[in-house]
C-alpha cells in the first residue's frame, strides 16, 4: 500500500508540475504565456525530478506504466506488482490534472484556443501521421528507459554492486539526472509529438479534460489517444531489452 500510494503521489506531483507549465505557456493571460518550448521542457525535467525526490526512496519512482512494464519485461520488477503501480499511476495523473485546472480556472475561459487547452492535458501531434507518430513516441520511450536502467547501473557501479532504484532514486543527484534525461528527451525528440512517453502522463488528464467542465474545451481526441499509450508502453519494452542485451 506504500508503494501504491508513493506512485499515486509521485506521478500526481510530475502531472501538477509539468501540464502546469504548458499551462503557463499556452493559456491566455497568464505570466508565461507563450514562452517557449524550452520553458515547457525544462519544466517537465524538472518536475519529474523532483518527482523522483519525493518518492524514489518509497516505490523507485517509476511514476510511469513504460518504466514499469520495461523493468518487469527484463526481470526486475515483478509482474504482479505492475497492474497495482499503473492503476496508482492513473489515478495520481488525472488527480493531477484536476489541480492543473483548479489552478488555471480563470484562464480557461479567457482562452479561445480549444487545442491550446487540450494540450494543457494530453500530447498531439503538430503534423497528424499515425505511424510516424506512433515511431517517435516508441524512440523517445526506450531512450528514457534505457537511460533510466544506465543511470542506475551506474549508481550501482559506484556502490560497489547492483542496488535498487528505491535506493538509486532516493537522493545525490540521480533524481535531477532523470530530469535532465526527460528534459533531453523533449528538446530532441518532443518535437512531432510533444513526447507523451508515459501513457499515464497522457491517459489519465486527457480523462480529466473530457470529465471536467472547461469552458469551450473542444474534443479530447481519443482518435489519437492510443498512440501516446502504446508508443510508450513497446518503447519501454524496446529500451530495455536494449541495455540488457548490452549487458551493461
């Protein structure tokens, strides 16, 4: 149950953060409005950093289904365990998203932008092709995995043998190494899709934004919603059969 709760609350705390600074940027009136991708990027490293901080020492901070099933694929993370981490996942995302909204409540309606505010809680894609799209979100998701397990190993490596991510994850500087891993990722590859590669991350508050009453919301675009699911999910599977096969 500790665990349960560490995931609910760590991916709740990195939805907060990083759907907060795309609101910032993209909603009408507000003091970062349309300042940049870089912003949007760094404030989604950072928040999975200090994400990780909160609850590394607890659950390993997977706060996302790809890392979860990617650790279990390779043996080291239990199967049995992953419906419990992903169900806390999805709750922890959409409870994040509702304080993005409650946040932001002025700003909503003073937005005519209706994929502005979509983007507040879900990915898209800026040129609208499923397969390509559905690529870009796999090598995004096994980089962040594969960087994950290195940044692990190393940590393990100075320890003098293999450790756990609760106890990689839990304090020195391997929390802020994930962020700035997150924050890579989005400048390189976040382009085509805006790097969903956490399907919690997209699943659970573009659920909020079809349930929550934002003025003039537009659609939720479930046509798209698979892919920032299923990319994620075969690239965390991709990214660690990867590193294991290296066997580093």
């Amino acid at each position: 149950m500790e665990a349960f709760l560490a995931e609910l609350v760590g991916t709740c705390i990195l939805v907060i953060l990083g759907d907060g600074v795309v609101a910032n940027v993209v909603l009408a009136r507000t003091k970062g409005h349309q300042s940049g991708w870089i912003v949007i990027t760094a404030g989604w490293g950072l928040g999975v950093a200090v994400a990780v901080y909160c609850v590394g020492r607890i659950s390993g901070a997977h706060i996302n289904p790809a890392v979860t099933v990617g650790l279990a694929s390779i043996g080291q993370f239990p199967w049995s365990d992953v419906a419990p981490y992903v169900a806390a996942q999805m709750i922890g995302a959409f409870l994040g998203a509702v304080v993005v909204w409650l946040s932001y409540r002025p700003h909503w309606a003073a937005t005519d932008d209706t994929a502005a505010k979509l983007a507040v809680f879900s990915t898209g894609p800026e040129i609208r092709s499923p397969g390509s799209n559905f690529v870009t979100e796999i090598v995004g998701t096994a980089v962040l995995v594969f960087g994950v397990l290195a940044i692990a190993a190393n940590a393990g490596e100075m320890a003098g043998g293999s450790v756990d991510l609760s106890s990689v994850f839990a304090t020195g500087l391997n929390p802020l190494l994930v962020g700035v891993l997150v924050w890579s990722i989005g400048l390189s590859l976040g382009g085509p899709t805006g790097y969903a590669i956490n399907p919690a991350r997209d699943l659970g508050p573009r659920l909020a934004h079809a349930l929550l009453p934002i003025a003039g919301k537009g659609s939720s675009d479930w046509g798209y919603a698979w892919i920032p699911v299923v990319g994620p999910l075969a690239g965390g599977v991709l990214g660690a059969l990867v590193f294991q096969a290296l066997g580093w």
